[in-house]
C-alpha cells in the first residue's frame, strides 16, 4: 500500500522559497552561460532537495571526507547543477560561485555530469542513468557491513542514511532493477531514493514509452512506498516522507515526488525542450518574472545564502559528536577501533599476503580460477575488509572464502555476497561499496564474457579511480561445451581498451598469486582478472612479483634471440613447450609472459626494450581471444595465433584443438616468420 502524507494548506514559506529559487536559477545562469546543459530537472527537484539538504541530510561541508557523513547519491547526473547549486550553496570550498561560471568548461570542478574525483562533496560519477541508484545500494550495503561488524549496544559509529534522487530514465534502465530488488531482499532500510517524477523524457511525455505504476513495482521488490502529489511547493509534506521513511528500517524506500520538469519556466516548463537545452537569456528573464526573482546572472540574496550555511556549523557539531562517540570507542573496545580506524585510513594490515601461495613445475596444475580461489583463502583471514562475491555462479567462479557466510538481511556482518544473475548490477553496486571510502575492497566473479553486460559499470570502475576487482572466469574457448555464447572472444580486447583498467591473464599458479598482490594494493583502479576453467602447468622461471611489470622474460634464449613467443594464460604453456622444440631444432627463442599490457606499457623504456628488443621483429603472439591490440607487439613482421571469429560447442580440448592452439601450430607459425 502507498502510503501519501497528509495535504499540507500552505506551500513553503517565504524564506524556503528564496532558497529554493536560489538553487533553481543558479542552475539557469550556470547553463546559459555555458549554453549547455540541463536546467529542467534542478529547477523542479529543487524543493525536495532543500527538503532534504536543509532538514534532513547529515553532512560537513568544511569536511566532505567525514566518515559518519550521510551520502547523498544524484542518480540523474544529468542534472548535475542542482548538485553544485547546493554544494556551493551549503558552504563547499570546492564549488565557489566562480566554479560555478565555469560549468562544463576545460579544467573546471563543475563538468557536465558528477564526477567523484574532480569535486568534492560529489559521492559517486552519475550521468549513464541507472548506475547512481546502483550505486547507492552498495553505499548501504557498505554502511549496514560497517554498522553490523563493528557497532556495539553501548558504542554506535556507524550510522548514516544513503539518500537518491532520481528519473523517470533510472527507472527505465534494467541495472535498477536489478539493484533495487536486491535492495528490497537485503531490507536496507538506511536506502531513502526520491522520484522525480514529471513525466517528461527527452522523447517527450512518458506516455509514450512509461505508463507502469512505478511505486507497485517497488512495492513487489519489497520497498516502502510514499507518495508526494505536489513535489513544486509543498516543501512540509516533502520533509514529512522523508521523516516517514527513515521510520521505516527494516526495508528501503521509494518516495514518488510529482514534479513539474522546468518549473517557473513560462514556456518551456513541463516540455521535453527544457531537458537539455539551456532557457536562454529571454526565457530566463520571463522565468525570473514569474516566480519574482528580483537578482540578476549567479545573485544569490544574502538571507539565503545565511540559511543555507547553517549546514556549516551543524555539520561541525555533528562530527564533534561523533568523535566523542569515537573516542569512547577507543576507550571501551580498543581492539575493534584500532582496526576500523586502520580501514578508514586506507591502510592494508601487515602480512595480509604472507599466505599466498607459491608454485613449483612439480605441483599440480590447476585451473586459474582455483588458484584464484587458493589466494582468495589466503588472503581472506588476513584481509578482514575484502568483501564480495559471485552473480550466482559461485561454484563456477570459485569466488567463496571458506568460513565466510552470506551477507543477509539481519546478517550484514558477513560479507560473502550473493548478487544473483545480476551481473550489471553486481558491478555498479560493487562501485558503491569502493565509493564508501571506508576502506573496503570489494570482489565480484562472472563468467568473462559477461563482462558485456557489467561493462558500463566497469567503465565507470576506471573512470572513478576505485579500487574494484572482477574475478571474471572461463576465459576462451576452452571452456568447452557451452559454445559461442559463453565463450569470449572479443572481451580482452574491450577490457584492455579502457583507461585506467588492469587486465591481468596469471599464466599458473605464481602468476595468480601476484596478480592478487597487484590487484589488492591498487585501489586507485580497478583489476579484471581473467582466469581458465582448465588447468595449466606451472612454469619453472615464473614469479609473482612479475606480475607487477606487466611482462617478462620467462625463459631466455641463448644468446640474442631470433624470435619471442609472446603467450598469456593457459597458452603460456604452449609457447614454452613450442620454444622448446624450436630450440631443439637450433633456433634461438625467448618466451615472455604478458600478464598485463597495462602494466608492461608503464614501465620505463629501457626495461620494456630489454623484454622486447626493437631490434627482433620475429614475434609471435599466442592468446586464445581476438588478435585485436596485439599488433602493437606483433608489428609488420609478426604475428600471431589467435581467434577472430566466434567458438563452438565442443569439449574444451577439442575447441583449442580446432582452433589451432596446439603445439604443433605454434611451431609451424613460428617457422613461417622465416
């Protein structure tokens, strides 16, 4: 059942709405300078966002880093002025009224979407729709973790709510439902989204694409739901549902606040035209008009600017409070403090990877996906902040650590997760638990070439400099019998192609070992680690800190070389058995392993030129994927044993077989460079 807030009489009063109005044409003077941007959704969201911002958030402007701090979360990046109107507005030191004059311009704090690096006060990069609601489960899920591991009766540190506002165009996005339903299964009940609902998408009304009832769905997923008629100026009944849902803490909640998109705009409010497209100067004048705004371009009237900044000295004291709450916490559970303070800061215990293992050629060969499963257990002991899971393919994956129990609704304290077949929203809501900033680092295992339908939530990984890794298994076409459909050819190459990203292939059991140690001591970007269903020899010459170098020589050649063989993964071993015969037969050849591309390409020169001298141009590539990228090493005298069009289902031998990753093959393309 919706439930609606009781009709409020009178709209806001005479102070809100200079505030209000101080948002709303900030927003329209910011975007008709830049002659860019999107003006109707600040100017409609913008009484519920002082609903929130003045009564309700917690937050410290003069610290926008404050751990306790409720996270504010735009899922609608579009309309990011409405962000930096309040930022500016409530005392950020990152976003003055001349960042303001500088929206969506080279080099300023203020671009066309929320970026979380650029400007401070910003939680999350928004702007593709869906991923900020995303997102903003894993802020609560990071915050129940949080409060569940370490609160005690008499001692509470963790305790912050996640706020959204977003669209019709979230809604529509599938990422949010996938999100929301786990949301709504998990209970997080500190999960408060508001709707801007007006009916407007750029396409025009929502009639034409959106006529389901919104708020039953979420009701279906097991949400709390509220209802706000009048989203323009009933700023009471707005706060009033904001109060309601925070009553409400055993599941989120949806407020559905009907707005109007442009509002005070004579002629362009309520029509897609003010979506995304600035009033320009003479719409703006007949705007100020109607709604009595008597101050020109970037004016905001003092008793605004006055109210707003009470955020300054209630954030102050908010913080004061919760460091005495801190402090008592040392005193009474020192133990537990000492390692929340430790996760806060950032900083990885001592030996938390002294238990990974290490290989000789003796030892079994296992696929990459168990030794991930090796390290993963190695390290979880000693890494209490690794926190993550599968979507639903954790037998498959080998993504559990033993001991660990799921993460539930009423067990947030354990921290396995299971997403289910959620794969984009996996990814995004893996970004929100890296967005907490409080130190935890999160996992999330598919299939690789599910990593298709994650990747704009990988993107954003790169984009936002967070810490993410994708435990991504069943790496080519050995993986047999599902065929095509499951088998990635193209994936490396699209993961490699993003800024930002380390893609690493480990070649064995050392190389895995190292990939993690990279992978868990970047938390600047995010880590893909591609991993085989089927097992692979260790190498004699392999090590895992090698893996940091991107690429190495694994088995040198005597004397200047004639060829390298360039392998990764499971067809490491073919290069190796393949230099073997070559050798045998007098050829002079260096095998060099290629974990990751990335990391190769950022070393110095001179290292890079000892692995792969300029002067042998006889180089063969082996990787069971898409030979696209490798020409770079590959040059015009190169080439390279790979596969440019889709599997087959087949068992997994077979497949390589076919496709030509055989010895033999290796060879015989190695001898045809002459």
């Amino acid at each position: 059942m919706v439930a609606t807030p009781t009709a409020s009489t009178s709209s806001a009063s005479q102070l809100e709405t200079l505030c209000i109005n101080s948002i709303r044409f900030l927003a329209v003077d910011a975007i008709n300078k830049s002659n860019s941007g999107h003006p109707g959704l600040p100017m409609g969201c913008a009484p519920m966002a002082f609903a929130l911002w003045d009564k309700t958030l917690k937050h410290n402007p003069k610290n926008p880093k404050w751990f306790n701090r409720d996270r504010f979360v735009l899922s609608a990046g579009h309309g990011c002025m409405l962000l930096y109107a309040l930022l500016h507005l409530t005392g950020y030191d990152s976003v003055t009224l001349e960042d303001l004059k500088q929206f969506r311009q080279w080099g300023s704090k203020t671009p066309g979407h929320p970026e979380t690096f650029e400007t401070a006060g910003v939680e999350v990069t928004t702007g593709p729709l869906g991923q900020g609601i995303a997102n903003a489960v894993g802020l609560a899920m990071a915050e129940a973790h949080l409060a569940a591991k370490f609160n005690r009766p008499d001692c509470t540190v963790v305790d912050h709510h996640t706020y959204v506002i977003m669209g019709d165009g979230c809604h529509q996005e599938g990422i949010s439902g996938e999100a929301a339903s786990l949301a709504g299964h998990l209970g997080l009940g500190k999960l408060i989204a508001l709707y801007d609902d007006n009916h407007i998408t750029i396409d025009g009304n929502t009639e034409v694409s959106f006529t389901e009832d919104v708020l039953k769905r979420y009701e279906a997923y097991g949400w709390h739901t509220i209802h706000v008629p009048d989203g323009n100026t009933d700023v009471a009944a707005i706060a009033r549902a904001i109060e309601a849902a925070k009553a409400v803490t055993d599941r989120p909640s949806m407020i559905k606040v009907t707005t109007t998109i442009g509002y005070g705009s004579p002629n362009k409010a309520n029509t897609a035209g003010v979506h995304g497209a600035a009033l320009g100067a003479d719409e703006a004048e007949l705007t100020r008009k109607n709604l009595a705004w008597s101050y020109g371009p970037f004016e905001v009237p003092q008793e605004s600017y006055d109210h707003w900044r009470q955020a300054l000295s209630r954030g102050a004291a908010a913080e004061a409070a919760w460091n005495n709450t801190l402090a008592d916490y040392r005193a009474k559970y020192p133990a537990e403090a000492a390692q929340f303070e430790r996760q806060l800061r950032g900083e990885l215990p001592q030996g938390w990877d002294a238990n990974l293992p290490s290989y000789t050629p003796e030892d079994k060969g296992l696929a990459t996906r168990q030794h991930s499963y090796n390290c993963l257990n190695a390290i979880g002991p000693n890494l209490p902040e690794l926190i993550g899971g599968s979507a639903d393919l954790t037998h498959s994956n080998l993504t559990d650590i033993k001991g660990e129990k799921g993460f539930q609704k009423g067990a947030e304290a354990n921290r396995y997760l299971h997403f289910g077949v959620r794969e984009h929203a996996m990814a995004a809501i893996l970004n929100g638990l890296a967005y907490h900033a409080s130190g935890l680092i999160p996992y999330g295992g598919t299939f690789a070439v599910f990593a298709g339908y994650a990747l704009g939530a990988i993107r954003l990984s790169a984009l936002s400099e967070i810490g993410v890794i994708y435990v991504l298994t069943h790496d080519s076409i050995g993986l047999g019998e599902d065929g095509p459909t499951h088998q990635p050819i193209e994936t490396l190459a699209s993961l490699r192609a993003l800024p930002n990203l380390l893609v690493i292939r480990p070649g064995d059991g050392n190389e895995t070992s190292g990939a993690y140690q990279v992978a868990i001591t970047n938390r600047t970007r995010p880590t893909a680690l591609i991993l085989s269903r089927q097992a692979m020899a260790n190498q004699a010459n392999s090590t895992a800190a090698a893996v940091a170098r991107g690429g190495y020589i694994l088995e040198d050649s005597n004397g200047s070389p004639d060829l390298i063989l360039i392998g990764t993964g499971t067809e490491l071993d073919l290069c190796v058995k393949a230099a073997a015969q070559l050798r045998a037969e007098g050829k002079n050849v260096r095998v060099v392993s290629m974990p990751c591309v990335e990391l190769f390409e950022e070393q110095d020169a001179a290292y890079r030129e000892s692995v792969l001298p300029s002067t042998v141009r006889k180089r063969l590539v082996v990787e069971a994927s898409s030979s696209f990228g490798w020409h770079k090493y590959t040059g015009f005298e190169g080439d390279s044993v790979s596969i440019d069009r889709f599997g087959a289902s087949a068992p997994g031998p077979v497949c390589m077989e076919q496709f030509g990753f055989t010895v033999d093959n290796v060879v015989a393309k190695a001898k045809a460079l002459g």
